[in-house]
C-alpha cells in the first residue's frame, strides 16, 4: 500500500525535519534553563539531536497512519488504488545450431540501455530449431517498457544453454503507470460522490439493521412478502433478523421496519420478520479412544453439538447434513470413530429465513 499524498487537505500531524525538532527543543532548554549555554558535542546537544531523530521517525509513522487510513476506507468502498501493469511482447533467442530446449518461466533478460528487467511469461520449448521465441513482460509494472521496439537487443540475466543473442521480435506494448496520488484521490471522490443513505439492494437492509447493537443477525429476501412467493412479490422486501438467543420484539421490529422503510428506495414495502428457528435433534453413537472416560465424552460431544449448532452464528438457509455432523464428531478428542448418526437420517432442508438450533441430544459411547 502506498503513502497518499494527502497535502491538498492538510492532514498532516506534524511537518517538522530533525533540524526543527532540534531547534525547538533547544529554545525550550534555554528558555527553563538561561544558564545553559549546551555546545556542538556537548552531552545536552547530544541527547537533544538524537530526540530530535527518533522524533522524526515518530512523525513520519504518525502522518503515515492517517494516508493508510484513508486508502483503507477507500478499499472498503471497493476502490483499490490501481497498481500499473506491465508491458508485454516477445524475445526471440538465437542458438548456436539446431537444438531441442527448454526456457522455464520467469528467466530473467534485460534491456540494457534502460535496465529494465524482462522475464519470461510462460514455460517455452522447441525441437530441433535454431531459435526460441518467448513470451516476456516487465518485472516492474509502468509504461516505460513501452518504448522497447522491435530489434532491440536484448541480454540474458539468467544463463540459457545455446544462446548466443537475443532480439527483441514483437514490441513491448500494455505497461502503464500505477495510479497516481492526485487521480486516485479523485476518482474515489467521484464513486464516493454516488454513496447515499438510501436502501436498494437487500444487503443495505441486512448492514442498516446489523448496525443496531440490539440486532445479532440478519437476512433480507428480495421480491418477497411474508406468506408469498419468494421472487414472486414485486415492490415488496423481507428482512429477517434474530438476537441473541432471542427473538427481536415486535415493537423493535416494526422500529426497524419503518426507520427502513422511510430511507428505501421507492415503491418496496419493507416488511421485518422473526427468524424462523428449524430444532434438530442429534442421536449418535461413537466409539472412544482408550483412557477417555465414555461419560466425559458424552459430555463434551453434547456441548461441541451445541455450540455448534446455535441460531447466534448458524448461516441462514444452510441445511442440517448428516455429513457434517459426522465430520464434527470425528474431529473431537477422544472419538475413535463414529459408528453412526440416525438422527438426522440425512439432509434436512432449510430456507432462506430459517436458523437451526440443537434439539434432544442422544449420545451413545462404545
């Protein structure tokens, strides 16, 4: 991640080099302290220049920290700085004679007029051929290796048997710059310009409700009114939602719905329902391991099914699989093997706006 050149809007902590630390705190020593006459070498000139130092470092981390901010939230808006690309084309390599090679990817040549380091893109061979082309772009992204043309010469970093010179055959065409701090800055200004408080889409519903501390969880089912046909239900939108071991109450519900309802885009009638909590029961038989107590295992087997099983971070809509209650318990210390779970006898389906919690537990220890 680079700096930002953040100067246009002043967010800078402290601006100060070593030298005007330095000046400061001397003014300030002579101040408190008029008999002090400190001189160059002196232990008080010491101390004050390597404070000033290990300042400097401390003021260019501290304005360091509000640039990486800053592009941080810019990625959360899904506006990554653009990093520059590379340029491409392709090297011809000429042999010594007719040979059978192989060129690896990433050998590394070099234009040696402008340094700039190519490597090979894919793994190239040939058969009984006095030449090899390859494929090669720019290490570094940038549009410098734009200007690298047909005829080049071109060196070889890395030794490759039987070369004798290397040509540039195809231009190097594609590199361009990373972004630069102005037209980044910029162009997230524009996309942050479209940004409002507005609700569209049924994951501002689920971010807007997930924002109120007494929210734990929540879904929206777009084209959906409670009792309808889930994509059947034009201009109307579901939000489900659950709370800690709980149910939201209906007077919390209906704030939600219409605090949504008043800031959603026009023509959706939001409607804020209580998740729909599927009980599943468990009744399963292992075997232990030796010097593991069965009643012990029981015991923690019924608390790992538990935890696992709970509203509080059971993802919405997933289906309750004999298989992956197989798999919990065999990752358990102490299980041996799973001699077999009955209860699920399979998969049970749930949807969209249900959350499995654990019923009756039934644990058998061999």
């Amino acid at each position: 991640m680079n700096d930002l050149d953040l100067s246009a809007i002043d967010l800078v902590v402290d601006d100060r080099d070593p030298q005007a630390t330095f000046d400061a705190a001397l003014a300030l020593l002579e101040t408190l302290a008029p008999g002090a006459r400190p001189r160059n070498g002196s232990v008080e000139a010491i101390l004050l220049e390597s404070i000033a130092t290990a300042n400097a470092d401390t003021i260019y981390a501290l304005n360091r920290v509000i640039t990486l901010v800053v592009e941080g939230i810019l990625g959360l808006y899904g506006i990554p700085r653009y990093a520059g690309a590379s340029a491409s084309g392709v090297v011809t390599l000429t042999l010594d004679g007719s040979r059978t090679l192989t060129v690896t990817a990433g050998q590394r040549l070099s234009e040696p007029s402008t340094g700039l380091v190519l490597l090979v893109t894919t793994t190239t061979s040939v058969t009984s051929a006095t030449s090899i082309a390859l494929p090669v772009h720019t290490e570094e992204p940038g549009g410098a290796g734009n200007a690298i043309t047909v005829g080049t010469s071109i060196d070889l970093l890395d030794a490759i048997p039987y070369a004798v010179s290397a040509a540039v055959t195809t231009a190097l065409t594609g590199g361009s710059d990373a972004e630069s701090d102005t037209s980044y800055v910029d162009r997230a200004s524009t996309v942050l310009a479209r940004v409002t408080s507005s609700l569209v889409l049924p994951i501002h519903f689920i971010a807007y409700c997930l924002v109120d501390p007494r929210v734990n969880r929540a879904t929206a089912i777009d084209l959906y009114e409670p009792g309808g046909t889930i994509g059947a239900d034009t201009g109307h939108l579901t939000v489900y939602t659950y709370v800690y071991s709980a149910q939201l109450s209906a007077e919390i519900r209906e704030e939600l719905r219409a605090a949504m309802h008043e800031i959603s885009a026009s023509m959706v009638t939001v409607h804020v329902e209580p998740a729909t909590l599927v009980t599943q029961a468990v009744t399963c038989e292992v075997t232990a391991l030796a010097g593991y107590d069965p009643g012990d295992l029981e015991t923690t087997i019924t608390a790992a099914l538990t935890a696992w099983m709970t509203p509080n971070s059971w993802t919405w809509g997933d289906d309750v699989r004999q298989t992956d209650i197989i798999a919990l318990l065999a990752d358990i210390p102490g299980v041996d093997f799973v001699d077999a779970v009955t209860v699920p006898a399979g998969t049970t389906a749930l949807a969209a706006d249900e959350l499995a919690t654990i019923g009756t537990i039934t644990v058998t220890v061999n």
